[in-house]
C-alpha cells in the first residue's frame, strides 16, 4: 500500500521511526513532514496527508502530534476522512473492520514505539468487514458530510 504519514513537533520523532517500520513491512512510505523537531501547528500537517488519501495518491495516512487529539480533530474535519485516535491494539483493528477508518492518529506522548508499531501494522493489515451494518453506519457517516460540508 502507499501509506501517506504526517506529524507536528510533538509526534515528530514517533513519525520518522514509524516510517523505517511501515517501509519495513513492504508499503511505500510518503513524509508529508516537519522535517526537523521546530514548533508547528498540526492543521498544517493534517490536511496534505487527508489531501493525499482524498486524491488516491495514498491509500492510507498516518498522523501523529503529542496526543493525537488535535490532528485527530482536524483530520475529521476533511469529508471523506475518517480518522480514528487509537492506542491500543483492539481499537486498531476494530476500528478498520467497523469504520472503515482511512487515517491513523496516535499521540507521541501517549504511546510507546513498540505498541505504536504493534498499532500500525494491525491498522494496516485489517480489512473493512464485509458485514452490511457496517457498511450502512459509515454511509450514515457519509450523510453528516453531505449535510454540513458546505465546500468541498
Ligand atoms: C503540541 O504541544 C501539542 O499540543 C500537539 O502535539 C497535540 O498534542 C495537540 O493535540
């Protein structure tokens, strides 16, 4: 898979060892950056690495700031984007089958390396289940953005 992966200074050092893992495991691996630990604001961050999923230039993104929680936010900000916050490996894998999730965040702060590795690999290998109820709730997801994204 082509994997797009982006950070602010807070999950700058977890981004590049996750991108050694991800090329690790076979996929090909785009830095949307910072390329250096200097304060940024994760909005920046956020939006090319949704771009690049929404363009079908990656077919998954990753992105990763102190928490999580801010480009989290952002991500889901972006129609099309479902981005789900996981630190746990159940989540990583329940969140693919059921949400069909297309962005990974994950916080620095909040995770280690190896369960953040652990993480990515499960997000990446788990397919969305086939199961219909599935389907119908991330159509109904789909609906929301119909109704309240006003500009595409
Ligand atoms: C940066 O200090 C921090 O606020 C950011 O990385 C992230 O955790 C925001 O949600």
């Amino acid at each position: 898979m082509k994997v797009s992966i982006g950070a602010d200074h807070g999950g700058f050092r977890l981004k590049n060892e996750l991108k050694e893992f991800i090329a690790s495991l076979g996929h090909e691996v785009k830095d949307f950056g910072p390329d250096s630990a200097d304060s940024v604001d994760y909005p920046d961050y956020a939006l090319p690495v949704c771009e690049s999923v929404l363009s079908g230039e990656a077919d998954r993104g990753i992105l990763i700031c102190g928490t999580g929680i801010g480009m989290t936010i952002a991500a889901n900000k972006v129609p099309g984007i479902r981005c789900a916050l996981v630190h746990d490996s159940f989540s990583a894998k329940a969140t693919r089958e059921h949400n069909d999730s297309n962005v990974l965040a994950m916080g620095e702060r909040v995770v280690g390396p190896g369960l953040a590795q652990d993480i990515v690999a499960l997000w990446l290998e788990t397919a969305f289940s086939q199961g219909e109820r599935h389907a119908k709730r991330v159509g109904k997801i789909k609906a929301l953005e119909d109704k309240y994204a006003l500009h595409p």
